[in-house]
C-alpha cells in the first residue's frame, strides 16, 4: 500500500505517471517484505538547479519541474526501495 508521503509527493505529477506508480504499488504481493516510496515528484528551479550544483542531476531540465513539460505538471518522479521496512539505497 501507498504511504501517506508518496502520495503528497504524487502531487501536480501527470496523472498517467501516478497511475504508473499506484499499479506499481498494487503489484506488489500484500506479504512480501519488498516496496518502494515516492521521494519526489514536483521540483522547483531552485530545487532542481540546487540538485544540478551538488552533482545530484545531470540536467537543469529536468521532467521533474512543471515549467519544463508541455503539459504544466511533473513527468518523472524519484523512488527508493523499502526492503524489510527499511530504505535501502543499494
């Protein structure tokens, strides 16, 4: 199931890129110790220029900023693995 954090970080993301992640989420088994969660969805310039500075990001247009899409809203969205509860980065 989705935690209450990816789902604000699914806001202003493109509708069919949410519905991308809920099916994601939906696949996994109810019992298994494996999952992932939203980290981020919508960036500011500023945060995505701050990202590009620190090496974090290849680009200053990144899908993650709405001004960047055709269509006003984020298009990509940043995961993380939830192995046994835990983050795991590995």
């Amino acid at each position: 199931m989705m935690d209450s954090r990816s789902i604000r970080n699914l806001e202003g993301v493109h509708p069919d890129l949410v519905r991308v992640a809920e099916l994601a989420f939906k696949s996994l088994a109810p019992d298994s110790s494996l999952s992932f969660r939203v980290t981020e969805g919508v960036r500011s310039k500023a945060r995505q220029q701050e990202l590009f500075a620190d090496n974090k990001s290849k680009t200053l247009k990144s899908r993650h900023v709405p001004e960047s899409n055709a269509c006003g809203l984020s298009c990509a969205i940043d995961i993380v693995a939830i192995v046994g509860g835990r983050v795991s980065w590995g």
